[in-house]
C-alpha cells in the first residue's frame, strides 16, 4: 500500500511533538537544577537489561550538591542524558560503578572520553568493583590515538589514566567535602561483587540498591535515609516480553534460562516495597524497570510497592528530577 502525503506529515506532526515535548522536558529538568537549593538526584536512566531502543535508557543517576556532580552507573545514554540536564562535565567529581553488566558500565569509558573533550577534570575518581581499573587503563589505550589527536588539534593535555580505586570489599568508599559514601555487598549471581551504595550528603541521604534479589543488607544500609532508589520487576510482564522476543526470532535464549535470571537476580515490587519500610526510608523511587516498556502502568508498578510501604513512591522516569 502507498503511503500518501497525509500519513507523511501526520508523521512529521507527530515527530514535532515528541521533540517538542523533549524540549519541554529537558527545560524543566535545567529550570529545577538552577533553582535547587539542596542536593538532587536526576534519574538519567530507567530501564534495566542491555536493551537499546526502549522507552527507558539504561541505567544511569547524576547527583549534584554544592555545584559538584555525582555520577552512578554508566548505561547507555549516559552522556547524552547528562548534557541534557545542563550539568557542567568540569563539575563531576566522582563515577560509581555497581557492577559489571553493560546497562551498568558500557558508556563509562566514552563518558571519560567525551567529557574530558568537554572540560571534565582529570582530578575526577571512579569507583567500582575490580577490574575497574584494569578496564578503565585498556580503554584509555584503545583510545590513545583518538585523544592525542584531539589534544594537538585543541592544543591541551591530553587525557591520563584517572584515580580509580578498585572495591573488593563493601564498606567505607570515599568522602570528601559534600558527600560520604559507603557501599553494601547485593546478590546479583553470577556477578560478583556486585554493590548497592549510600550517599550522605549534608542535606540528605540516598541509597540505591544496585541490582539484586530483595535483601536485608539493603534495608540496613538504607536505614532512616531519605530516598531509597531500588530496582524493581514485573515478572509476569517479563515474561510475557521474553514470549514476543520469541516469537520474532530476537531471543538469544530460552525463555527457562532467561527467567531463572531474572527470579535469581532481580527484586519485585511487592518486596521492594517491604526492603522500604524496613528501611524507614521516606521516599522510594522504583527505577531500573523491567520490563521498560509501558506494558505495566505506574499505578500498577506504585500499587505493587505500596502494599507494604506506606511512605512516598515515585516510579522513576528519564530525566526525573528528586
């Protein structure tokens, strides 16, 4: 069937308006950092699972605090994500690193890279578990070229191996003057280790759970903060997902294997709900959604948290400002 000049501009209207909602959306996101007062966190990513093309990006936080920024996993869309709130690269202080998993680190690399071509600091630190340095030196010199070819074109230093500190252990991470972190080991099998991590800043605190099953280290380590971000699935609807993969032939596994993951690693909303109010956390932000489309409503995903947790939920968005 021919496609006729009214479906052609119907898609181009429809287009202008997702722009133009995009727009709207990254100006509020730089209108409420300009006018914050306090710290806040930015939901740069949503989603979970190394899946390219959803609605959700992957998973990625900025935290910024007296002008310092704060970045937590590395998924793709990172850089495009944070140069939309406005945020300054020379501002960024410190990477964290959860684990291993490419929906977690594949743009900390090309963060390092883009943002030292747009006036991040050498002086900025990562943190992670190990190989992070082994990781972050083979990508440097992967680059090399690259770089050097960029530092004598803008006549600058080129970029350096950075301060990376490997985290065998969970435990103390760093502090400086705006923030203390600490770090709490999360069951995530196969990968190990694999780390959820506080932020306690002078204003207030913020634990994320990294990815994992529900766990009582979790609800401990988020004790009394004030926003607890956890990730969260909807098994039904995964499942559900990993069928129409299937049946179009883009399962790269069967969907036994996949499931035994996902029940194995991941956390649903009913028991994050529960992890929350053992925490006494005031607000929890379920984010790291899968699956990440728009097959499982936010009042479903709230209702779900909300049997057991009777505090503030937030069902995190791209670009969210808290």
């Amino acid at each position: 069937m021919a496609v006729g000049a009214g479906s052609v501009a119907t898609a181009a209207d429809t287009c202008a308006t997702a722009e133009d909602a995009q727009a709207a959306l990254v100006a509020q996101v730089r209108a409420a950092l300009q006018a914050a007062q306090g710290t806040k966190l930015v939901l740069l990513g949503t989603g979970a699972g190394p899946a390219p093309g959803q609605l959700r990006r992957m998973t990625s936080h900025l935290m910024v605090s007296n002008g310092a920024a704060y970045v937590l996993d590395c998924g793709l869309g990172l850089t495009n994500q944070f140069a939309r709130t406005g945020t300054a690269f020379k501002a960024v202080r410190g990477i964290f690193i959860t684990h291993h998993h490419p929906d977690h680190n594949i743009e900390y690399g090309p963060f390092l890279e883009i943002g030292w071509v747009r006036g991040m600091l050498q002086s900025v630190r990562a943190f992670g578990p190990p190989p992070l340095a082994q990781m972050t030196e083979d990508f440097l010199r992967s680059q090399k070229a690259t770089i050097d070819f960029w530092a004598e074109d803008f006549q600058r230093p080129p970029l350096q191996m950075i301060e990376v500190r490997d985290l065998p252990t969970a435990g103390p991470v760093m502090q400086d003057e705006n923030v203390k972190v600490t770090s709490v080991l999360v069951q995530h099998p196969p990968v190990t280790p694999a780390y959820g991590y506080r932020f306690d800043f002078h204003d207030r605190s913020i634990a994320f759970s990294g990815d994992t099953v529900p766990l009582e280290a979790v609800a401990q380590m988020a004790k009394g903060a004030d926003v607890l971000v956890h990730e969260a699935i909807n098994f039904a609807a995964v499942e559900a997902l990993q069928l129409r993969l299937q049946h179009q032939g883009l399962l790269p596994t069967s969907i036994e294997t996949a499931m035994l993951h996902m029940h194995a690693d991941h956390s649903p909303a009913e028991e994050v709900g529960r992890i929350a109010q053992e925490a006494g956390v005031r607000t929890l932000v379920i984010s790291h959604l899968a699956p990440g489309d728009a097959s499982v409503s936010d009042a479903a995903w709230r209702a779900a948290a909300a049997r057991i947790f009777k505090g503030e939920i937030i069902v995190g968005h791209d670009l969210m400002v808290i």
